[in-house]
C-alpha cells in the first residue's frame, strides 16, 4: 500500500435531493485527479435543496461516506459539500482603487476584489463565492490577469454568489453529526461547470443547467466568465410525480419506469413499444405502449426546460443593456442525474433553439467507468474546485491513508467567505 504522505487527497460530497454521492480524488503530480473511492446512497431528509429531516439526511450522509471509505481504503475526515436551493441568489459588483507602485500587484487585486465584495447584503444571507470577471486599467477593459501591468488606477467586477445562512448552517449540521468537517461550502451549479465545460465554451457563452431530482442549478458564462447563478426549484421529480399520478403507480416504481423506459420526445417512440406498469392495492400490472409513457414525459420536460429558458433569456437582456458579451454560441450543456434522458438533447433544442449537449465529467482517471456519467457532475466539480483552492502539505494526511483538512491557500481568482 502506497505511504499516506504519498497521497494528497479530496473528498466531494454532494447531497441531493434524490441521491447522495461521496467521491474520494487523488491529485497526481500533474495536477490530474484520479478518482479512487465513490460511495452513492438514496437520499432521505431533503427537499429542493434543503434539509427537512436532520436524521435522515445523517443516515444517508454516512452510508454514502462509508461506502466511498471501504473503496478508497481511507478514513474521510472532511469534505467539499454543494449546495443548491432557491435561496440561491448571485449580483454583479464593482471595485476601484488605485494603483501603489505604478504597476498591479497581487496586493492590489486583492484590495480591489475586497471594494468589490464590500457591498451590503440580505441580513439573513451571507456571500459564498467572490468570482471576479474582468478588470479594467486606466483605459484599457477586459483585462483578464492585470498582476505587472502599469497604471495608475484599476477597476474590477466580481459576481457574488449568496445563500441563506440557515439553510446553509442545516446542510453543514447534517456533515458534522457525521463527525465530518465541512472544508467548503461551494454552489451545486459552479461546481458542476467546473466538471461538465471546456475553456472554449466558457469564452464564447454557455448556460450550464444542473437537472436533479429538486433543483435545477442555472450557471450561465460568456466572456471566461461567471455572469449568473439562479436554482429552479422544480427537476426530475415532477416528471417521477406525473408518471404515478397518469398511471396510478407508486412512486417508487414510477422513478424506475422514467428512468428505464422514459424518453422526453414521443415521436422516437415505437408504436409497438410496451412497458409494464405495477399498479397500486395489490391490483395486477398492466401494460401500456412506450409512447403513451412519452406523451406524459415530453411536455413537464418542455415545461421544465421552458423555465430554464425563460431565465436565460432575462439574463441575456440584463448582459446586453450592460454592454456585456450575451450571445450563448456555445449552446446548452445539461447534465445531473435527470439530463440522462433519451430524446433530452432533442426536447431541448427545440426549446431553446439553440444546440444541446449533455455533459459529462472532464478530466478526470481513476474510477472512470463509475463517475463519466451526467449524475456525478457536481461531485466531480468538487473534487476540481478542492483542487484548485487547496495546497497540499505532508502533514496534512493522517497516518492511515485518512483524508484530512488540508492547509487551505486563499485563491485570488476564486474564493469564499466564511
């Protein structure tokens, strides 16, 4: 077995409303993460984004948690924890300062990202990430990196991402009766960009949508940067919910039959098509054509994605009337557990008019057959987002191969504020 000091270790745990994930990454001397433990349970005790049963999202947590442990042979001590709810809100916020030396230092971006950020917010909500998008020097805009340029004063806009302090302090609970420390708090839908999308999309403008079993996590980039974060509180379950009520048959079994033979575009149905549907009271099965199932599904995932495109639309109107890049030319990517849906791409350009890619994990080894699939989306990010935001230190690991707390370096492209 490979020493603990050889290993530099990150743990992503996403808690959803449907499933919870507990994802165990190694960060290789290239900066690659292998992906060395996972563990997947059903989640209990969540609702839209938020907890409404402590003990059962404990229970899940941990079962979660210790299957990823028996996998990647360690003890997980901390974690990277999403989050989503509509309590989710984002703005755009602008700093100035002057420039000490006659040329951008570190200090001086970071003095002008804290003018930025030093704006009042909601009491009952606190900042979750700082995300500058371009700087400014003098008379020169859309400067990505100004650190060595001259000048003599220089701006800055940041988007701050917010979240209710309550339904934040009950998620990071649920982590700690685990006996689990929570080393960052970081948005559903920013983590999953972080997995699902390529540098290129992000210069030429995509929107991101998370679809989960609750939440749908809206992330939309132009220009390399983050310009909205918004959450829809309504997903994949309402299709689930549809499904039982059309055909009188338990939920259970209705998650199962979207998931198996569930297609968001009726016309790529056969005809002859059956499916088996358990009924309810002990009543015998019955069987129903394919397409009738889709019939069901294609207009609550035009609905849906109707929402989504709704918000899109808003947010390109607030993009241009700020003089900011807004055209989406990269398209839509979609991904979450609920975007594995055949006939979803199609659905979905139809809606937007606009191409669709479902999007899976990038750049990422190790256990790829379990995690290159959509519903591993924000837990892949996570292990990114620890990536980027930590050093690693010797003696940070424990003796037994354990995931610790790591040293935690403060970025100053991209950080949090506890």
């Amino acid at each position: 077995m490979t020493k603990a000091a050889d290993k530099k270790l990150i743990v992503g745990l996403d808690i959803g409303t449907s499933k919870v994930c507990a994802l165990v990454g190694e960060v290789l001397p290239d900066g690659e993460v292998n992906v060395i433990g996972e563990g997947s349970s059903p989640s209990g005790g969540m609702d839209k984004g938020g907890v409404n049963d402590l003990e059962s999202v404990v229970k899940s947590v941990q079962s979660a948690v210790y299957k990823a442990e028996l996998m990647a042979d360690c003890q997980i001590s901390s974690v990277f924890l999403s989050l989503s709810g509509k309590h989710i809100r984002c703005q755009t916020e602008e700093g100035m300062v002057p420039i000490s030396d006659k040329e951008v230092t570190q200090d001086d971006v970071d003095n002008v990202i804290h003018t930025a950020k030093s704006v009042k917010i909601s009491d009952e909500h606190k900042v979750l990430h700082v995300i500058p998008q371009e700087f400014a020097i003098d008379y020169q805009e859309g400067i990505k990196n100004p650190v060595g340029l001259s000048g003599v004063r220089m701006e800055a806009n940041v988007h701050l991402i917010t979240c209710h302090n309550d339904m934040a302090r009950n998620i990071v609970k649920a982590v700690e009766r685990c006996d689990l420390k929570v080393d960052q708090l970081i948005f559903s839908g920013l983590a999953a960009s972080h997995a699902v999308l390529t540098p290129d999309e992000r210069e030429l403008g995509v929107c991101v949508v998370d679809i989960g079993g609750g939440t749908m996590d809206i992330a939309v980039w132009t220009g390399g940067a983050l310009r909205h974060a918004a959450v829809i509180p309504y997903a994949g379950n309402v299709v689930t919910s549809d499904i039982a009520y059309a055909f009188g048959t338990p939920l259970g079994d209705a998650e199962e039959i979207k998931v198996k033979y569930g297609c968001a575009l009726s016309e790529l149905v056969s005809k002859d098509a059956k499916v088996d549907v358990p009924s309810v009271g002990g009543r015998p099965s019955r069987s129903l054509q394919s397409q009738t199932l889709a019939e069901v599904i294609e207009p609550r995932y035009s609905e849906l994605l109707g929402l989504v495109n709704q918000k899109v639309i808003e947010v390109q109107e607030q993009l241009r009337n700020a003089g900011v890049k807004h055209q989406l030319a990269a398209g839509i990517v979609l991904t979450g557990g609920a975007a594995q849906m055949e006939g979803l791409v199609e659905c979905a350009e139809r809606v937007f008019s606009n191409q669709v890619r479902v999007g899976l994990p990038l750049d990422v080894v190790g256990l790829t057959e379990h995690v290159q699939a959509p519903h591993y989306a924000t837990a892949v990010g996570l292990l990114h987002y620890g990536k980027d935001s930590q050093t690693f230190d010797d003696s940070d690991l424990e003796p037994k191969r354990s995931v610790s707390s790591i040293f935690t370096k403060i970025s100053g492209w991209l950080r949090k504020e506890f």
